[in-house]
C-alpha cells in the first residue's frame, strides 16, 4: 500500500471483487489517509466489506482530497453504516459520486442515504427490491 500513497500518477484504482473484508480494508484505509495520495477514483465493489471499518473509511478520503468517486456497492453495510456515510458525503467536498447500491440498509437507512446532500453530489443507494438514485 506505500506504493499508493507515493505514486503521484495513479488516479483510478479498482479493487472490485477482491475479498478484501475488514482486514484488507484497513491498510488500505491508512494509504488514503496520507496527503500524498492523489488517488481519485477508488472501486471497492464486492469486497466483503461490514460496518467495522466505517467511520475510519469515510474519514481517510475527508484526509484525501483529491478522491472524486467512491464505489462502495455490493458489500455488507447496514444502517449502522448510514450517520458515518451521511458524514462522507456532507463533508468531503470534492467528492461527486458515492455508490452504495446492494447493500444491507434498510428502508429507513436508505430513505436517510436518499435525502438531500450537498449540491453536485450524486448518491446512488437501492436493494433488489427498492431503486434510488438522487442527484443534488
């Protein structure tokens, strides 16, 4: 993960479908962190990923400025995850896209994913069941 957070041109990073579960995720949560890391695009799609590492992955790309767009879709976050997510998305100002589509919220969670945010950014959160896309 060094090679991360010092390669300076290394803007898109898709790590989908790797079985990274909560394990994998906190070293790479700590090459976000560093203010080297001019990563913009991160792809974590599948990953096995639960609620454990929340609140230290929503906050590492508050860290990272230059990210843009996360995909979070296919994991396992629950409503515990939503006040964390909320904070990502209310606070990390270059961020334009987050994806959290096939989760496991509930229909409160995600009715709380699908409110407002700020302008320009595009939330995209729905179950096999329910559909939302909401664009502020």
């Amino acid at each position: 993960m060094c090679t991360l957070s010092n390669n300076q041109s290394l803007t898109h990073l898709n790590l989908n479908n790797n079985k990274l579960e909560d394990q994998g995720i906190g070293l790479l949560i700590a090459a976000l962190g560093q203010q080297s890391c001019t990563l913009q695009t991160l792809e974590l799609e599948g990953n096995g990923i639960t609620n454990t590492f929340t609140d230290e992955l929503t906050g590492a790309p508050i860290r990272n400025m230059s990210l843009k767009r996360v995909n979070l879709s296919n994991n396992l976050f629950t409503d515990r995850s939503v006040t964390a997510l909320l904070y990502l998305t209310q606070t990390h100002t270059s961020l334009q896209e987050i994806r959290l589509q096939r989760n496991k919220f509930s229909p409160h969670g995600l009715s709380c994913l699908q409110s407002p945010n700020r302008p320009g950014l595009c939330v995209e959160v729905y179950t096999s069941i329910t559909s939302g896309r909401f664009k502020s």
